[in-house]
C-alpha cells in the first residue's frame, strides 16, 4: 500500500506538469493563429502587411528582407533578346540621364562623364537631363554645371518631384527656351547652408569659402535667370519654395509640361 501511495504522489504531480504544459502550448498556438489573422503577403512579394486594428498602431508596418536586391528592370535590344540592357542603360543610349539623387561626388562624376560620352557619340543632338533631387554639394553641381556649357550638344533640363537647393541651379542650367517642370513639381532655392568646428581661425576660413561659393552660385543664378544679384540674394535668404508657373517667372524654366 505503501508503494502505491508513493506512485501516486509521483505521478500525480507529472500528469498535472504534462497538463499544464500542453494548455500553454495551446494557448500560444491559439496567439499565433490570431496574429497570423493580421498577417497579409503582398503578391508577388515576399514582404508581410500587418493590419493590426489597435489603436496604438498609426499605419501598416511592412517588413521586406534585407538581401532582396532591387534590380533595374532588364531590356532586350535585339529581337533575339540576347542582347540587353538595364532600363538606365537603355535610357542613357537614347540621350537621357537621371538624377534622381542626392548630388554628391559620385553622382557629379557620372553625370559628367555621361555628358562627355553622348558628346563624343553626337555632338549635335540635345541631351535629357530630367531631375527629381532635393539638391547636394555645391562643389559637386558646379562641376556638372561647368560641364554643361563646355560641351557642343544643348542640354534640356526637365524636372519632375521636387529640384531643391542645388538642383534647382541645375534645373536652370539647361538651355534657353529647354527647361522645363511638370506640373506638380516643387521648386525650391536657398543659399548654401553649412557649418564649421574647430579654432576661430578654422571657423573664419570656413566662413570665408562658404561666402565665396554662396557668391559663385548667385552669380550663375543671375546669368541663367536674368535676375540682378540683388535680386538673387533677396530671393535666395531663405527657402524659397513654388511651383512650376512661379519658377517660369523668375526665369528658373522656360515652360510647363
């Protein structure tokens, strides 16, 4: 008898265990399968939408995995499709360049070489340069700038989204009566904005650079618009946003398409 009350107080206590871990179980799978509710796959994606109705939650939460590379579309030139290209390289072989960037070194050299390969290609037919950048580094856009009047072929400005600081001086770059803006682009210019750490000499010197190339850009603003620097300087002291139609106005495009 002995024994057997001993077995019972064992076992007892392992059955009710067993018990309890099979409720949590069940509990966490009844969790999971109500998450899963919420839980949508895009077609023809491997990403999740999560549509979650608590208050808490200000929007859908998308989650995409990292290694999923994003990929040009491709696009046979042949009839064949053996021969092909990526849609950038595609467009560039007609002419076309996008900046749909910000503007920094890297940028600036492809685009100058870009420009100087369509040149040597045809230096007569008009080069595209549509843009859609809320600007970059002065440096970089001068050198694009001063690419642009060395080279034979005009060069067509189009912007489209928003041309924003810088930009918006490549924008006005383009040649007289070839610069043009979409309807709903935003349009903005400023002077440049920077900063400085360092020794008071350092800042002083900074200061000094950063004036000379706010006077640089307002003297290419002047020459591209028809604009007095005095009016540039006024119209550049702060942001300075509008849309196509004022842009047309101060001489910034030539028309809206």
């Amino acid at each position: 008898m002995a024994a057997q009350q001993l077995g019972r107080s064992v076992l007892i206590p392992l059955l009710d265990s067993r018990q309890q871990a099979l409720n949590q179980r069940q509990t966490a799978q009844h969790r999971c399968s109500c998450s899963n509710r919420h839980l949508q796959a895009l077609p023809q994606s491997r990403s999740f939408v999560q549509t979650s109705k608590h208050v808490d939650r200000l929007g859908p939460v998308y989650a995409r995995r990292p290694r999923d590379p994003i990929v040009a579309p491709f696009i046979p030139l042949g009839q064949d499709g053996k021969e092909g290209t990526d849609m950038f390289g595609y467009l560039l072989r007609n002419r076309i360049i996008f900046v749909g960037n910000r503007i920094g070194d890297e940028m600036s050299t492809q685009i100058v070489a870009s420009l100087l390969a369509l040149e040597a290609l045809d230096d007569k037919e008009d080069i595209k340069l549509y843009i859609n950048s809320g600007g970059g580094t002065p440096y970089a856009v001068i050198s694009i700038l001063d690419t642009i009047e060395a080279i034979k072929p005009d060069v067509s400005t189009i912007a489209f989204g928003q041309a924003a600081s810088t930009a918006t001086l490549l924008l006005a770059a383009g040649a007289k009566g070839k610069r043009f803006a979409m309807p709903n682009t935003r349009i903005m210019m400023h002077q440049p904005v920077g900063g400085a750490m360092g020794s008071a000499d350092e800042v002083n010197i900074t200061t000094s650079e950063l004036n000379r190339t706010m006077k640089v850009i307002h003297r290419f603003y002047s020459k591209f618009t028809g604009m007095d620097i005095e009016t540039v300087e006024m119209e550049t002291d702060r942001d300075n946003y509008m849309n196509p139609e004022k842009a047309k106005e101060m001489g910034l495009i030539d028309g809206v398409i």
